[in-house]
C-alpha cells in the first residue's frame, strides 16, 4: 500500500503511551537476548572493560533493530500493534542517517529522564521532541 491510499493522522498521547510501554517491552527481550550472546562469547562482564563493552553492544544491538525495523516499514514490532508509522517530513520511511540521528536523539532524550518523549504532551503535533527536531513524525495509518 502507498501513503496515498491511507488516512494518516496523529496518534493520540494514550496511544503513543501504550506504544511505548510496548516498545520497552521488546527492548528487555531484546536486551536479554543480547547480554546472552555477549556473555557467551566475552564472559564475565561485572566490572571494567568487558562492562563497558556489554553496554555499548547492547546499545548498538537495539540500535540495529529501530534502525533497520525505520528503515525498511518505518514500523516496529510495537508499532505494527498499533498500527503506527514513522515517517520523514516528504510521508516516506527514513534514510540511514535520519534513522540513526533520531536513535541517538532518542537515547539522549532517555538519559535525560524522557524529557524528549515527555515533550509530546505540550507538542502542537503530539511530536517527541527528537521527531520535531529532525522533522519526522509518527503516525497512525487507518484506511
């Protein structure tokens, strides 16, 4: 289907909540999985250098999913659910650098107590604040 067959329109913040909640969810899974594979292949990662290579695999890790998921459908698997998209400003799916942008965005945005997200309750558009930075915007597509 082409973005001229559907309705597209602003979820609303409950919506984007729940979305979120389910996004969260698939990062533990994904997390788990991950810190497995790592420990697998390194060790022990309590302390020093192996801790912080765990992090930053993991980072990369769950960065790769959003990335490719925003790439190839501008939908992940929570986004699916909610039949939610992610968009640039021209309605198409991101290219490898905005998508890469709006992940470290993102992160800073939790490492800042969600500021970022928690930007969308004031939003005109209900954007997070990395989507009205970088000029992308999550949608919902309805027929």
């Amino acid at each position: 289907m082409n973005n001229n067959e559907l309705k597209i329109t602003a979820p609303g913040l409950f919506k984007l909540g729940a979305c979120l909640v389910y996004e969260a969810l698939t990062v533990i899974a994904l997390s788990f999985v991950l810190t497995g594979i790592f420990l697998w292949l390194a060790g022990d990662a309590s302390h020093g250098a192996r801790r912080l290579a765990m992090q930053l695999f993991l980072w990369l890790g769950i960065g790769a999913y959003f990335i490719r998921c925003w790439l190839t459908s501008g939908q992940t698997l929570a986004m699916q659910a909610w039949n939610f998209q992610l968009l640039d400003h021209d309605n198409q799916t991101l290219d490898v650098k905005l998508a890469a942008a709006r992940y470290i965005l993102a992160t800073l945005s939790l490492m800042l107590l969600g500021l970022g997200f928690l930007w969308a309750i004031i939003d005109r558009d209900r954007l997070f604040l990395h989507d009205r930075l970088l000029k992308t915007k999550v949608v919902m597509r309805q027929k």
